[in-house]
C-alpha cells in the first residue's frame, strides 16, 4: 500500500487511522461494558459501539478488522447478555423486547458481514 492514494482505504495514512478508531472503540466498548456491568447501568453503549464498528467494517474492512473479528463480536455479544441479564428488570417494559432484538439484530448483521 503507498503513502498517497485517491481514497482513505488507499493509502497508508489513512488506513492506520480507521485502524486505530476501531481499536479505541473496541477498547472503550469493553472498558465501558465492565463498567455498566459492574455497576447494573441500563444504559446500552454495547450495542451502539458494535454499530459503529460494523458500519467502519463495510467501508474499511481491513482497517477494522485487526482490531474487531469474530471473537470480538462474539466477546461484545457475550456482553451484551450479561449486561442484559443484570439489568432487564431496570428497563421500562415495554422497551425490553425490543432492546434484546434490536441488539440480537445487530449482530447477526454483523457475523454476515464478517461471513461467520
């Protein structure tokens, strides 16, 4: 890969830098998960983090994922469930549901697009 190129995914630079936002997304999704956990927040930074990172992997596929792969999906997803189990009951029912789905949504979307 050179330096300059006509896109971000083209050049060096450029690659580095969508490499090292994933990582301080990964990295800052799993600080802030220990967090909420720990403390049974029902705030849902999880699903958001996992979000982002799945729409910078379809425009930067190779930048994102060598910091984000399946494991780390499957560790966010493991996540989400432990957080979910801690503090469902602090949810206003008639979003519940619809927070697991939409989240349990979001990573299907995610493994077939990593092709897991």
């Amino acid at each position: 890969m050179a330096y300059w190129g006509a896109g971000p995914a083209e050049n060096d630079y450029a690659f580095d830098e969508v490499g090292v936002i994933a990582l301080l997304i990964k990295e800052r999704m799993l600080k802030d998960a220990e967090a909420v956990i720990k403390e049974a927040h029902p705030e849902q930074g999880i699903v958001a983090s996992v979000r982002c990172l799945r729409l910078l992997d379809a425009e930067f596929p190779k930048c994102v994922r060598l910091a984000f792969r399946k494991k780390g999906l499957a560790n966010a997803e493991r996540l989400f469930e432990k957080w979910y189990g801690a503090v469902s009951g602090k949810l206003p029912e008639k979003h519940r549901e619809a927070i697991r789905s939409g989240a349990h949504a979001e990573f299907s979307l995610y493994r077939e697009q990593l092709g897991a």
